[in-house]
C-alpha cells in the first residue's frame, strides 16, 4: 500500500509540474491541457479506489 501512495505521490508531482511548465507558454495547445486534466481526474479516480479498498480491509 505504501509503495503505491508513493508512486501516486510521484504522478501527482508530474502532473502539477506539467501545470506549471504548460503555463509558461505562450501558446497553449487545447489538447495537451485536456489530456492533463484527464490524467489528474485518472488519478484522482485511481487515490479515492485506493483509499476505499484501504478502509474497507481496516474495517475487516
């Protein structure tokens, strides 16, 4: 379990990276931020499955 909070740790790094180097440009192509802000909501969707599972093996 906590190998894999490390690596969602280390994607949610490179995605808030990825934010801050797209907004240094000027020109922003519309795909690149749609296919950033479907990776943050895939890992978003992927910390709360992890979290789920977590408590329910807790509470067994």
């Amino acid at each position: 379990m906590a190998q894999t909070m490390n690596e969602m740790e280390i994607i949610s790094k490179a995605i808030y990276s990825t934010y801050e180097l797209l907004g240094r440009e000027e020109r922003l192509p519309e795909v690149a931020l749609v296919n950033l802000k479907e990776a943050e909501e895939s890992l978003n969707k992927a910390l709360e499955y992890v979290l789920l599972n977590r408590r329910i093996e807790r509470s067994s």
